[in-house]
C-alpha cells in the first residue's frame, strides 16, 4: 500500500508545471510559425505556390482518371470507381454547383468507357502527373534555397519517385475512404470489422501527416529531424482543415460578388483559389520544416550604385 502511494505521488501532475511548459510551447511555436511565413514571403512562395497550381490543374484530369483506373481494376467495376473517386476529391473542395461534378464526370466517361484500361494509356497518364511532382520538388527546394544538381536524370528520377509515392498514398486514402470494401474484406477476418474500420477512420490524419512529413524530410538535401518534418506536416494539415473551417466568411460575403462578376467561370474560380490555398498551405508547412536551418535575412549591406 505505501509502495502504491509512494507511485501516485511521483506521477502526481503539477498543473503549473503544464501551464508553464504549455505557455513555452505556444510561444515557441508562434514565433517559429511567424519565422516560417517571413520565410515563405522571402522566398517568393506565393509564386511559387502559383507555378504549382498551374501543374497540378493541368495534370489534374491525368491523376484522377489514373486513380479511377487501378481503383476500377480492383473493384472490376469503373462506374463504381468514377462516383467513388470524383465525390472524394469533391468532398475536399469548398462547396461548388452540381453541374461542375457532372461535367467533369462526363469528361472521364469519355476517356474510360471499357472495364479495363490499356497500358499504354496508364504510362501516358503517369507521365503527365510526373508534372505535379517535379513541381512540388522545385518548390521545396526554392523554399528551401537549395541548388538543384546531379542533372536532368537524377532530378527527374526523385521527382517520378516521390511521385509514384504520392500517387501510392492517394490510393490508399481512396482504398480507405471505400467504407464497403474495408468493412467487407475486415468481415472476413473478424467479426468486429466496424470497429476495425472505426479506428482506421481515427488514424487516417496520422497517416496523412506522416506521409507528407517523409515528403518534407526527404525531398531536399537539408537535413531535418523527423520531429520537425512532422511537425511541418502537422502544420499544413493545420492550415488545410482552418481553409475549410472557414469557409462561411466566403460564402455569406463574397459568393454573391464572384457569381455577378465572373458567370459561369465562378466554379472554376473557387476550384482554383481552393488548389492554390493547398498548395500555398504545403509550402507553408515546408518553412516550418526549414527554418531553423535557414538564414531568413541577409546581413549584407547592398551597395549603393
């Protein structure tokens, strides 16, 4: 019994050592936050961040008729895949009019009518995602002003490696985002498959946030621990979930505006400020991965001509 009580007293929180180290915390990452957005600014991400959403709308259309196809092939059903694939993309996009779903749902009807897709499709299709992360690659080094060297193959070959690791994680995320599939193949094993898939929905942010937290540890040649590349990763996460949580200002104030001023090109445009947030939100959290491995301020004087 006193060996009990000697164990409840060591453990014993003290709550003004937790509001101390919490208070610690926040400074330190408020300061470094702000650090990671004069870094961003410094090395023009904003830019950068445009250069990328150009890419990614342009490789946009390959990616996701690359996912609906080796979905379709796993289900042996494309029709399935094609609603399956598009809600899930759409599910991640501010709110936008019906039509704009259909019509890119006609577009990928158009290019995947068969039940199964041809090679030579698939290696077209992968070679225009190749776009999305050299980019994505570029950025990072940009941000963190490393030189690219080792030539066109070495860097083409990071970029399509990074790549099919992307793409891998997208499909696991569409694999576990089909809550049929899951809890029907758990079935199998046990008989608590809802549970099961209860707790594969819990760690889904974990994954994601480890899987970008590679990206960021590994894409350049700075080297950082894991705990700031996850860190990094925590804080794109952060600023993804905060654009979507505050999507209400845009709509009660600036929706009505945009509809008059732009017609039909309003879709498009929510589309494609929303890609640009993401992206702009990755970057930031590859500044908060960097910075403290980076000099923000050049104190070199310049000279005067």
């Amino acid at each position: 019994m006193n060996q009990l009580k000697k164990y409840v007293t060591s453990v014993r929180v003290d709550p003004d050592k937790i509001e101390k180290d919490f208070l610690d915390f926040c400074k330190s990452f408020t300061m470094r936050f702000i650090a990671s957005i004069f870094l961003f600014k410094k090395r023009k991400g904003e830019v950068v961040s445009g250069a990328t959403t150009f890419f990614t709308i342009l490789s946009f259309g390959p990616a996701v008729m690359i996912l609906i196809s080796i979905v379709g092939a796993f289900l042996n059903d494309n029709d399935v895949a094609k609603n399956h694939i598009i809600s899930m993309i759409f599910s991640n996009f501010p709110q936008v009019d019906s039509s704009i779903l259909s019509a890119v749902r006609e577009v990928v009807e158009e290019q995947i009518r068969s039940p199964y897709v041809d090679w030579h499709q698939l290696v077209l299709w992968f070679f225009a995602c190749l776009g999305i992360s050299t980019s994505f690659i570029f950025g990072i080094n940009t941000l963190s002003k490393v030189d690219i060297d080792g030539g066109m193959i070495q860097d083409d070959l990071r970029s399509a490696f990074f790549g099919i690791f992307l793409a891998l994680f997208f499909l696991a995320l569409a694999f576990l985002n089909e809550k049929n599939l899951v809890v029907g193949l758990l079935s199998e094993v046990t008989q608590h498959a809802s549970t099961f898939y209860y707790i594969i929905e819990l760690s889904i942010l974990p994954f994601t946030i480890l899987t970008f937290g590679l990206v960021y540890k590994f894409s350049t040649q700075i080297k950082v621990s894991y705990k700031d590349a996850l860190c990094g990763a925590a804080v794109f996460m952060m600023c993804f979930f905060a654009g979507k949580s505050t999507y209400w200002i845009y709509l009660r104030y600036f929706k009505e505006d945009l509809i008059q001023d732009y017609g039909s090109f309003y879709n498009l445009l929510v589309a494609m400020i929303w890609i640009y947030f993401i992206i702009c939100s990755f970057y930031l959290g590859a500044c908060y991965t960097y910075v403290p491995k980076i000099k923000i301020f050049n104190n070199k004087k310049r000279r005067s001509r």
